[in-house]
C-alpha cells in the first residue's frame, strides 16, 4: 500500500518537472518581441474594446500608436482628450485637441408624427427590415426603430424610447465612438460637436423627398423649403435634395433657423430657454410635440418660457 | 420511380384552391403605370415624355447595358406623367403613367388566335424577336430571356428544361396556361431548343398536377406527329417537394447534375425556362407580341370559393384595382404577398402596379402568417435536414448575427438560394433567413469587390 | 383588414413548435412509464412524480429568479427530463434521491450552460451518472418494490450484473444462465431487475415507432448504435461464447434500449447531420460493449451516451452535411 503511494508520488512529480521543462523550453522558442511601450500605452487606454477608433481593440490601438510616426491619425474617441495626452506623454509626442463629439439622432418621427402604415413583423433587425423594403411608415428615410443601434452601443448610451418609438442617446454616457452611425441603415445617426456647454442646433430630418411628400409621411419632416438657409447668418445651413444640414463648424448657435423651420425640424438641445423669434409668427403648429421649439414659436413671444430647469434634461435627439 | 432533388427540401401543404378557376381577362383600368424595373439588371431607360401618345405594345423604354430589356405599352393613351412612384415595396421607381384608352394595336402584332406552329429557321431572327419585345423569365427572377439563350461561346447547352413544377403552394397559374395554352408552351419551348440548338427538352411538371401532365403530354405527341422541330421534348414527372422549381433544383431532379458554388445552369449544360417565359416566347416570335400580359393568381384560404381567380392582366395595372374588381381585400386577411406564401414579397403598398413576373395576389390571414415568439435552438438540425442546399442555417444565422464575414463564406452562405426552407421548418420559430439573406448578400458583396480590381 | 402585416418571406410556417416535439417525446414515454407503473407500483409513482416536478419547478425558478428570461417550462423540455431521469432511477430508490437528481439535472447540467439547447450533455443521463457516483448503494439496490401487477420474477441484481459477478467469479456463461432461469421473452416485456424504464423492450420499441412517426428523430443514431452493438459482441461471442454474451442479450438488456431511442437521439447533444449520428452512433456503441465487457462497471450505456456527448462539437465540424454542387 505504501509502496503505490510513494510510486504514484514520485511517478506524478517526476511528471511534472519534465513538462515544467517542456513548456520552458516551448516559452522560450516562441516568445514573441514586442515593443514594451504597447503595454504601456495599453495601460492608459479605457479599456472598452469598442473599435470606435477603428482598430480591432485597445491592444490593436495601442500597437498603431507606437507604430505611427505621430498621433494625427489615431484617436481614441472614448478616451478623448485626456486619454490621447497620456498616450502622447507615454509615446514622448504631440497631440492636439480635438472636439468632444457626441451620437445625434437625425429623426423625429414619432409615432404621433409620422404614422404607421404596415406592421413590421421579420426579425427586429433595423438591418433586415431595410432591406426588405420602405419601412412601416410613409417615410422611406427615417428611422426604422429595430434598435441596431440600441445593439451595436457598448457603453449603454442608446436606448429606445418606447413612447415615441425612437432612440434616444444618454450625452453622459456617449463617448461618439461612431459605432451607432455605422450600425444604422439609413445613415440618420451623424457624429456632431459636443458644442459649448453641450449646446447643439441640427435638423432632425434626412428625408429627401420633396416637400409635399415629406410633409405627408411625416408631421416634422424637413421639407427642404429652404427658409434656414435664408435665416443663417453664418452659411451654416445647405439645402441639398430637399433636406437642410446645418455644418457644425460654422454654426454659432444663434438659433435664427430653429423660429423660422415651419416643421420644427431643427432642434435646438441644452439651452436655456427656448428659441423666440422677435415677432409672433401667425403659421399654426402640430403642437403636440414633445418638442419646446415649437411650442414656444407658437406662443406670443413676449411671454416668458419659465421651464428651462427641465428643459435640458430632454434630450430628443 | 420519379425523380427530385437529392438533397434537403420540404413538403408544405398545396393548397391549389384556385387551379379549378379558368384564367378571366382583367378589364382595363383608367389609368395604367408602367415600371421601369421590371427585370432583373439595369433599369430601362423611359423614352417618352407627358403628352406623348403611345399605342398598345408600343416601346416606352428602352434597356441600359447588356443585361436588361425593353419595356412596352400595355395599353392605348396619352401619358400624362414619366415619374417616381412607389413599387410594392414602398421604394420610388420611375413609372410611366398612361390614361387608359381602347386599344389601339402597334402595327405588325399578330392579335389573332391562330395557332402558328411553324418554326422560323433563322436564329437571329428569334433572338432579336425575344430582346425587341422584352421577354424576360417569368418564374420569378426575371432575367432577360434572351441573354440566358445566348450561352458563351465556351458553354455548350446540352438540355432545355421546362419548370412547370409551380411549387410554391396556392399559386395555379402556371397550372392554367398549362392546361389552357399548351400549345403555345411546347411551341415556345421548341422554338428556345432551336436557339440554343440542344437536341433535347424537358418539361418537368409535380405529381400533384396530373391534368397537367397529361394534357402537356398529349400536346407534345400531338405536335410531333404534325409539325416538325418538336423531336426530343418530353414531359418529365416529378416528386412533389420544395423547392423542385429552383433552378439548381430542378437540374438536379432533371439531369442529375449539380451546379457549382456561384457558377451557372449553363456550366452542366443545362438551360432553365419557366412554362410562362415559353409562352411569352412564342407571343414573342410566332405574334411578334410584346410581354405586356401574364397570368395571375388571386387566392388565400380567407377568400370565397367564387373569388378564387386566375385573371389574365397587363402590366402596370393597380393591384388595388385588381384587389376590387375581385371584390376587395378579404377582412380577415392580415399579409398580402405577390408571389407565392415561401418566396414571394410582402406587399406593404396595395398601390403598385402588376410587372411582367407578377403571379399573385395571395391573402393570408393573420393565425397563417404572423411570425411566432423566437426561442431557443434546441440544435435539432431540422433546418439543414430541409436546406436544399446542403447548408447549415443555424450556423449562417449566428454567424451572421455575430457579423462573421470569412465565416459566412467559409459556410457558404453565398450559395443560399432563399428559398424559405430553413425558417418554414425551424421548430424554434427562429428567424432564420432574414439575417441569412442579408449577410448573403453582404458576403457576394465583398466577393465581387475582391474579384473586381483584378480584370 | 384590420392590419397589413410586413415581413421577409417565407410567410408560412411549417406546424411544428419546440413543445410539440418536446411533448411527442412524453407521448413516446409513456409505454415505458405504464410499464414501469405497472411492474414496480406506487413506487414508481413517487419517483416519476418527484422527478417531473421538481425539474419544472427548478427550472421555473431559475429562469423567474436567477436569470431573469423568459419562463422555458411551457416548452415542455423540463418534463421529458424529469420523465427519463425517473426512468433511469432502480425502482427502489428513495425520493429524495431522485429529486437531487432532478435538481443537478436542470440546475447544474441544463441552466448552467444557458438553458435549453445550450448545455452540452444530456441532463438525464448525467444525472443518472452523478447519481450513480455519489449515491451508489441506492443507484445500484434492485429490490423489487410491490407492483401492481405480479410476475414471477426474483431479483436482487440486473441481469448485466449478474452476468459481471459470475464471469468474475469465473462461471462459465451457460451457467450463469442456467442458474438464473433467463430468457429471451422476459426481456421483451418485462425484464428481470432494472431501472424502471429498462424493464420492456416492447414498451421502448413503441415508443421508437412513434417518434419516427411522428418525424421527432431520424432512425440514424439509434440505428448505428444497435449495429455496432451486434457486430462488436458478436465477433467476440463467436471467438467465445463461455465469456461473451450475445449480441441479442446485448441489445435486449439494461438500458441500451432506453438510451439508443431517447437520449442519444436527443437533439441538443447529438449531432446535427446524418453522417454526424452515425459515427455519434458508432462511438456509443463501441463505448457501452467496452465497458460492459472490460470495465469494472456492469453497464455502460450512461458513461458513453456521456462521453460521446462530449465530441458532439467536433464530431459536428467534422461531419457536415453533403452541400449541394460541391463535392
């Protein structure tokens, strides 16, 4: 009995030792060089794996970094700033600044603004359903409300809005990695300037259809009359297809277009007080939107908006 | 012993309510909207302007590049508008709108009823009979008949097959020109054989529609006996199954060949055609009659007996025009499909208007159609058992889902033929082909896109 | 019409759901389990009562508090579990036995890899397999508890058992027999001592013909265990028939029967493809007639449905389908 264990003893580290050798030997042979500064700025990198930055990872983001000559092309949008210094300081260089960016959703077709016209009933997939055909609406532009995007967000910043049908982007929680705008079929997720104090004006429609048509698929749709583009003092506004983009680069937030858009298509987020044009404007509105633009522009413009506390907290983009 | 297809398949239930329903002639509408999309290729360019008049069977558009075809006037009028209107898919498409009049023949069509059973000897003449009048196939691509009769020189045809296995349930009618105009199909299908100067044909027809069978039967012998140029066509019994009217399919139930991954009919020798592109072959050739007409089916489980039809239309007739004159949509109907209840596309706008491959107008209620909860895969394989394919749809979805790209190909998913099998069988009510398809075409996306940079 | 309903084709659905299959195999049970009502009375009851009610509820729970999902019972799945963990159960077990069993069945072996249709091994089986190890004089008495019906029939081992203990003391087979009063008949329909769902090979057998019926399962994997089963033992039986049992005992006896229908051919862990079953078959059989004739063990069906499950990925790699145009 003694004897078996001290055999099974002696046969099983014996064992042991001879393999501990094998994978010496085996680390030895195939060990790997890699530049010890990828582990570092590895170190600095958030973590998440996301791709936002176009690399298959953080790891695959740090190798390019240390591989570049300077870190003009390589970003980390998650990280920002802060994480593209360190870096910087890790790899001894440069680095400049760039805009926060943040996911905006360029559609406002509720359901109250734009109805439904079939039901949808394949696989919820925004993917799949643009690909069979128009969409459960008249609007063969907008938002198709499956949720790839909701899918394809690794930080929870996207959630449905189950009221209007929507998705809504959590602005604490997105990093604008880009990976909504590249899971949405029909393009109506765009990277836009964090802007000051997280203020941004943008037109919450891609629709290109003609005005007419438009309107009739959706309450707010824009409807390419052009009126902003006549009211932006800066040429920050285009008309092209029928639909207006405002360019966020030249736009100074003086929120001249958001009074002037007939459909309320333009939306202003995080500002104070709604927008107010100077005199009453007669045109009645759909005013049942959740939106304060229109509501305000409907007003009598001498009437103070006294719901800006809670205003910013809504973000409908 | 007859033949089928060696691998995969299904057997859902018939359901060929309307093959007793003689096929009616549809009345014209007021107005008629002809699509420039009515083949599979480049869209035909609209070459008349509002105001222009045009006559029945006149050319109004004409084919861009090599695949493609020309689209005719179905009926007599002025057009009073060439602009985007919404297809059965609620997508723009330019169609040409025409205020209906009585019909006023191009000169040179033949509009009798005489049977012309005399083979023209000269095969440029047929071929060019087919492009002018804008034949395509009419099983459900439609590809334009007359590329698919033009093999590279390289490829030699060997055989001319024949679908009229119609499998797709309710759809009947492919049944009734079968029965109602077998002449003309065999007359066509000997006429395709001249072309492409095989010395067989094969009509291959499903067990479940023995009239046809022996009506078609009886039309070859009689035409044998009679005419010259109809040796070497037969009618082939086939096994009843899902999907038997594919291409690869019915090659493989036919001829016993099978063609390779993204290769062609052609490359086993072989040369599909569906019953209705024969006949619109002959129209072609032998009337010299533009493919402005086809046949249709009205059907659905939820519909009267006395409403089960097979009309006879013309192209850029409103199916909502279609769907009164029959009586209106059913109540109870949830899903309008146009095609058949495995391949055919959901209408989700009553407001387009029939193309030359339209075959139905199939009302399904809602307990029939509405998709059911997803659960788990239980891996029970039923979905590669019933791939026709060989493939394995379980893994193509989750590859798919999970964006796998070189898997997918890896899988094959490019060689899906989409023909429903796979969600039809699926016990977990998971949504198979709808990320297949998708990923399907992502993955022959990115496979053109390799191939291409280096001609 | 009250809606237009918009979706991919195809737009019909062939009228099966995962609780139709789930329940053709309850349906398919149900012979064994009159059987083993039957032959081994309230007993019986108590264990197949115990057994299906506590997978459910394990199941019902894990999936209302644990994971949060959607309720998985209503599939059924749970129930065909507890029936065949019952079945596998010695009649004479206690309760609380079979309801550990049915505890590590759909907590431990099903749940923990995701529910249905992920877990690797078939829940039943390792149960059985767990059971035997932990609890092995209650998995191995085969008392007879009181039946409702009498047959003459003494027990105090499994006929496999049996025939391990005379070959270790060195009895010849013949006398093994001859000293058991064994035949054939018996084992058709009511076999002396075993498990509760191995004592009628009819009631099996009915059970096989209704699941292919019904097209709940492909005869391949069944089949190819029996092949392989025959051909194994009978080319040792022919080299000597003193020390081998026949091919016939082989496949009549213990639970190769109850295994080779409702647990290798279960979907979750066999393989996908035809081709797959077969060699699935082929390996579950080689296993069971090599541990019923070299290993310790007298029965070896459990441990090798358990161990082929544990190849099935592979064996699913390797043995695809044939694909149409590319051979």
């Amino acid at each position: 009995m003694t004897t078996t264990i001290i055999w099974t003893v002696v046969a099983v580290t014996l064992l042991g030792l001879l393999l501990a050798v094998v994978l010496y030997l085996v680390a030895k042979k195939f060990k790997v060089e890699e530049d010890p500064r990828v582990d570092e700025v590895e170190k600095v990198m958030p973590g998440a794996n996301c791709g936002g930055c176009g690399f298959a990872g953080c790891r695959a983001f740090a190798q390019a970094c240390v591989e570049a000559p300077d870190l003009d092309n390589n970003f980390c949008p998650v990280g920002g700033n802060e994480v593209m210094k360190k870096v910087a300081a890790v790899l001894g260089m440069e680095v400049a600044e760039k805009a926060p960016m943040v996911a905006v959703v360029r559609c406002n077709g509720t359901c109250e603004n734009r109805p439904k016209t079939n039901e949808y009933d394949g696989y919820k997939s925004c993917k799949v359903k643009a690909a069979l055909y128009s969409g459960d609406t008249g609007c063969f532009y907008g938002c198709l409300g499956c949720g790839d995007c909701v899918a394809a967000c690794q930080f929870g910043a996207i959630s449905m809005d189950p009221v209007t049908g929507l998705p809504v982007v959590d602005e604490e929680k997105c990093t604008g990695c880009g990976a909504c705008a590249k899971a949405c079929p029909k393009k109506i997720i765009e990277l836009r300037n964090k802007g000051p104090k997280n203020r941004r004006v943008f037109v919450s429609c891609v629709n290109m259809e003609k005005g007419a048509t438009a309107r009739k698929a959706c309450k707010s749709a824009c409807i390419g009359c052009g009126k902003c583009e006549k009211a932006c003092p800066f040429g920050a506004v285009k008309v092209e297809h029928n639909v207006a983009y405002i360019d966020f680069n030249k736009c100074k937030l003086c929120r001249k277009c958001v009074v002037e858009c007939p459909t309320g298509a333009i939306h202003d987020v995080n500002f104070p007080a709604p927008a107010q044009k100077p005199a009453p404007k007669p045109a009645a509105k759909p005013a049942a939107e959740v939106k304060p633009v229109v509501e305000a522009a409907a007003k009598p413009a001498t009437e103070p908006v006294a719901e800006p506390a809670a205003k910013p907290e809504k973000k409908e983009e | 012993m007859k033949k089928t297809f060696s691998i995969g398949g299904v057997h859902p239930d018939d359901s060929k309510i309307s093959a007793g329903s003689k096929i009616e002639v549809l009345p014209l509408p007021k107005t008629v909207y002809i699509s420039m999309i009515q083949h599979l290729g480049g869209p035909a360019k609209a070459i008349v302007a509002p105001g222009d008049r045009v006559k029945t069977g006149q050319v109004i558009g004409e084919p861009t590049g090599f695949i493609s075809a020309y689209v005719h006037s179905s009926v007599t009028g002025a057009v009073k508008s060439v602009g985007l209107r919404k297809d059965l898919n609620g997508i723009q498409v330019v169609h040409v709108e025409i205020a209906v009049e009585p019909d006023e023949w191009m000169e040179g069509i033949d509009t009798s009823d005489t049977l012309v059973t005399d083979i023209p000897e000269d095969r440029q003449f047929i071929l060019d009979r087919i492009k002018n009048n804008g034949v395509v196939g009419l099983g459900g691509a439609t590809f334009p008949t007359h590329v698919k009769l033009c093999p590279p020189p390289d490829k030699k045809a060997e055989c001319l097959i024949l679908n009229g296995a119609e499998c797709e349930p309710y759809l009947t009618s492919d049944y009734r020109i079968m029965l109602e105009k077998s002449e003309q199909i065999v007359i066509g299908a000997a006429i395709m054989k001249k072309v492409l100067g095989v010395s067989r044909a094969v009509i291959g027809i499903e067990e479940n529609k023995p009239e046809a069978i022996a009506r078609m039967t009886a039309t070859v012998s009689k035409l044998q006996s009679s005419a010259k140029g109809y040796d070497g066509i037969e009618v082939m019994t086939l096994k009843k199954k899902y999907p038997q009217g594919g291409e690869k399919q019915l090659i493989d139930a036919v001829m016993h060949r099978q063609v390779k991954s993204m290769g062609l009919p052609i490359d086993v020798g072989a040369v599909v055609q569906n019953v209705a592109t024969s006949l619109a072959v002959y129209d072609a050739v032998q009337k010299n009659m533009p493919l402005i007409t086809n046949t249709l089916t009205v059907t659905g489980n939820c519909l009267p007996a006395d409403r089960q039809k097979n009309y006879l239309f013309r192209i850029g007739f409103p199916l909502s025009y279609i769907a009164e004159y029959n009586g209106g949509v059913p109540e109870k109907a949830a899903k309008i499909v146009s095609g058949g209840p495995m391949m055919g596309k959901a209408v989700s706008n009553l407001d387009a208007t029939t193309q030359k491959g339209s075959s139905s107008l199939l009302y399904l209620t809602e307990e029939q159609t509405v998709r059911k909860p997803e659960s788990n895969c239980i891996r029970c394989g039923k979905c590669a058992e019933a791939c026709p394919m060989g493939l394995e749809p379980f893994l193509l979805n989750k590859l798919a889902r999970n964006g796998m790209m070189e898997e997918l190909e890896q899988n094959a998913v490019q060689d899906c033929i989409e023909c429903g099998c796979c969600l039809y069988s699926c016990p977990a009510n998971i949504p198979l082909l709808d990320m297949i398809r998708v990923a399907k075409g992502e993955v022959i996306r990115a496979m053109r896109a390799r191939t291409a940079p280096k001609k | 019409m009250s809606k237009l309903l918009v979706s991919p084709s195809p737009h019909i659905h062939a009228d099966i759901s995962t609780a139709r299959i789930m329940r053709d195999v309850v349906i398919a049970l149900l012979p064994s389990v009159v059987v083993s009502i039957l032959y081994y009375g309230w007993s019986s009851v108590m264990l197949l009562a115990v057994s299906v009610i506590t997978c459910i509820l394990v199941e019902y729970l894990i999936t209302r508090f644990l994971m949060k999902s959607q309720c998985t019972i209503s599939d059924w799945s749970a129930a065909v579990t507890g029936v065949l963990l019952a079945l596998n159960l010695p009649p004479a077990c206690p309760w609380w036995v079979a309801m550990i069993g049915a505890i590590f069945a759909i907590g431990v072996v099903k749940m923990t890899f995701g529910g249905l249709g992920q877990n690797l091994f078939n829940p039943a089986i390792a149960a059985r397999v767990f059971l035997l190890v932990s609890f092995p004089v209650a998995m191995t008495n085969w008392a007879k508890p009181a039946g409702f019906i009498n047959v003459d029939a003494t027990s105090g081992a499994t006929l496999l058992g049996t025939v391990k203990e005379g070959l270790a003391k060195g009895d010849s087979l013949g006398q093994i027999f001859a000293a058991n009063d064994f035949s054939y008949l018996q084992t058709l329909f009511i076999n002396i001592g075993g498990s509760a769902g191995e004592i009628s090979a009819i009631a099996i057998l009915i059970g096989f013909v209704y699941l292919l019926a019904r097209k709940v399962i492909r005869p391949h994997i069944t089949l190819s265990i029996w092949a392989t089963v025959i051909v194994f033992s009978g080319i040792f039986w022919l080299i000597n028939p003193e020390q081998y049992t026949d091919p016939l005992f082989n496949l009549l006896t213990g639970g190769l029967l109850l295994g080779s229908v409702f647990m290798a051919t279960d979907y979750v862990t066999s393989p996908m493809s035809a081709r797959g079953g077969i060699i699935y078959g082929v390996g579950i059989g080689l296993l069971t007639m090599l541990i019923r004739y070299f290993g310790s063990y007298p029965e070896g069906v459990s441990f090798a449905i358990l161990i082929m499950n544990s190849v099935v990925p592979l064996i699913n790699k390797a043995f695809k389908q044939k694909k149409y145009g590319r051979a």
